[in-house]
C-alpha cells in the first residue's frame, strides 16, 4: 500500500467561517475505501432487557466487552464475554451513576467510568469493586443544573463539569477530557493527584484551547489524543497536556480510539450529529484509519438507520486494529466491524495538521 503526503495546508481559519453544518464535512480527498464485515447483534443482553443509549464501550485482554449505557431507570454497566453472552452488571445503583458518557479498561484491566451526570471519574477493578474515585457528584441540595446559565465559574483541580472521558499512559498517570462545560483536559498521577491542565472553563480555539473536548486517548509514547468536537478537529498533545499539532481537515472530532500493541492506529470519528441535522447524512459519517504521524491508512463506514450503517458513533473500541466496536447513541446498539485490507490508494494522504 502506497503512502504519499497530501500538500494541502490546515484550513483552520476557513472552518471558523463557515457555517456550523458545512464544518462536519471532512475535507481530505482520495482517502481509500476500507471494508469490513458487520457484526450487529453480537451482544446478548439479559432476558426481557434492553440496550439504552450506548454510548461507550471498551473491552479487556479477555475479549470481554463492557457497555455503559444509559437506561431504565438509570445508568448501567453491562459485562459480556468474549462471544457476546451477558455475564453480569457491574455498580448495580452505585452513587456515580447517573448519565453514562464514557468506558475505558487499562493495562490492568480495570474498569474505568466517566459519568456526565454526576461529575463523576470512576475506577473498578476486575471484580467490580470500587478502587478510585475522580471529582465529587453534586449533592442533591446542590440544585445543579445540566445546562448552565451565564459565564462558567473557575475550574477546579479536583471537581468536573460534565467531564467525557478518561484515559491512560504507559506510567499509569490519568487524562481526563472535561467536557460540556469546562473545556480543559486534566493529568492526574497514578494515585489521583493533580498533575496539570490544558483549557481552562472558558473555550477557545489557540493550540491548547478547546470547545467541548469530547473524547481523549493516549499512546503508548504519552501522546494525548483529544476529539475537540465544536472546534471541528482533533488535537495531539505531549505528556505534560502541551500541545504538538492539530489535525483540521477529518471532520468534527466526535471520538478517538488509538489501538493496542507495538503498532499502534488512530480512529477517528466524523460522526453524524445528534438529530440528523438536514442534509448531515450526506457529508459526516465516516471513520478515519491513521498511522501515528497523521498518515491516513483508509475510512469505513456510512451514517443509516439499518446496519451496517450507524447513527451517531458516540465510542468506539479499537484494541484490535481490526476489529472496531462502537456504540451508537440514536439507534441504542452496538456493532462490531471487522477490516479488511483497505483498497490501495492512488496517493498517501495525511491530516492537516498545523504545528
């Protein structure tokens, strides 16, 4: 497979003019088509059960696959094997559980929640039993409101606003993208303590800066990989949150996965919004393959209502390069994708990135 470099610029400033629907479009051309292989029902809930909004799953070195969603008559944590057979629901009616947005497993295989609701970053291990917990849910005096009015107050070390996701390097050391209100990403050591920021309550659109960072990964180098969804791109920063480059030609930057072993892949997610906006189906959707440097390896995928299509990829699972699980937020399902070999392409391409 041939690899060439694209020569086109970042076109930042021409997505900060235009209008906010023609921002999703992903503006690379001559990416190869990937195919795959739909595995849409392989999960099997309990009886006389169902998947709510399935907006976030991972998996562990067993193959097991673990769904949070949010259900009747909350949030839940769902665990299946290998083979897609239910095994049991973890944090049946725990305190942090309220409205899920992320799942992550580390090295180790514990079992890693952001919940949007509760503000609240939690740590299980294998067993299910709490071992970490990151922010504090507002008490029920609080009176907190899911959409605020006026300016957000200052951020704090240890408290979230409607935080996104989590993530991990080979240290142990902890990211968190925080989130719909604040719009920082925060390290955090081994132990949960503050380390540094990047962002701050306020939103912006510097290098550094983001606007609803949406979903964050790490590499094995201690990369932070942030989706950086209302800015329309996706942001690569150091181990100390400072930013390297920025990649603005892929679309919305809805979600990120970065694959395990030596040779590690980026996913990125130019999803289709919320509400299937008039005329979104034609331009979003697709899901981008990359090397580590930017080079972009192919796409996959449509926006539909019917598998194999998939209506608003919310997360996905990519530990294995080849096979993608992703969690749908419209449609309340969750498909398993298996690659092929992308069609050889007549150029190599790369993201826009500026540095």
């Amino acid at each position: 497979m041939k690899k060439t470099l694209l020569s086109s610029l970042a076109v930042a400033a021409v997505l900060a003019a235009a209008p906010a629907l023609a921002q999703n479009k992903a503006t690379v051309t001559g990416v190869p088509e990937i195919k795959f292989t739909s595995v849409p029902n392989f999960l099997k809930p309990p009886p006389g059960q169902y998947l709510g909004e399935s907006v976030a799953v991972a998996t562990n070195s067993k193959g097991y696959v673990y769904v949070f969603h949010r259900s009747a008559p909350t949030t839940k944590l769902w665990e299946f094997d290998a083979n897609g057979n239910f095994r049991r629901e973890i944090g049946k009616d725990y305190y942090g559980f309220e409205f899920a947005h992320s799942v992550r497993v580390d090295k180790d295989d514990n079992i890693w929640t952001v919940d949007e609701g509760t503000n609240m970053v939690t740590k299980f291990s294998p067993e299910g039993k709490v071992l970490m917990v990151l922010g504090r849910r507002d008490p029920p005096l609080g009176l907190a409101a899911a959409t605020r009015t006026g300016p957000n107050p200052p951020d704090q070390n240890y408290i979230f606003c409607r935080p996104t996701d989590v993530g991990f390097d080979p240290q142990g050391n902890i990211f968190v993208s925080d989130g719909y209100c604040n719009n920082r990403v925060v390290k955090y050591d081994k132990d949960g303590r503050f380390v540094a920021k990047s962002g701050s309550e306020k939103n912006g659109k510097e290098l550094g800066q983001f606007f609803l960072p949406h979903g964050l990964q790490v590499d094995n180098n201690g990369h932070v990989w942030v989706a950086d969804r209302t800015n329309f791109r996706y942001q690569e920063l150091d181990n100390n949150l400072k930013p390297i480059r920025e990649f603005t030609n892929i679309g919305v930057g809805w979600t990120v996965c970065v694959s395990q072993g030596p040779h590690q892949y980026v996913f990125a997610s130019n999803s289709n919004p919320n509400g299937n906006a008039p005329g979104s189906w034609d331009i979003t959707g697709e899901i981008y393959k990359m090397e580590l440097d930017g080079t972009i390896i192919g796409k996959f995928g449509r926006p539909g209502k019917v598998v194999p299509g998939f209506q608003v990829v919310h997360m996905m699972d990519c530990r294995n390069p080849n096979e993608i699980i992703i969690g749908e937020i419209e449609s309340w399902r969750v498909q398993k994708f298996i690659l092929q070999q992308p069609q050889a392409a007549n150029s190599t391409i790369k993201a826009a990135a500026a540095q």
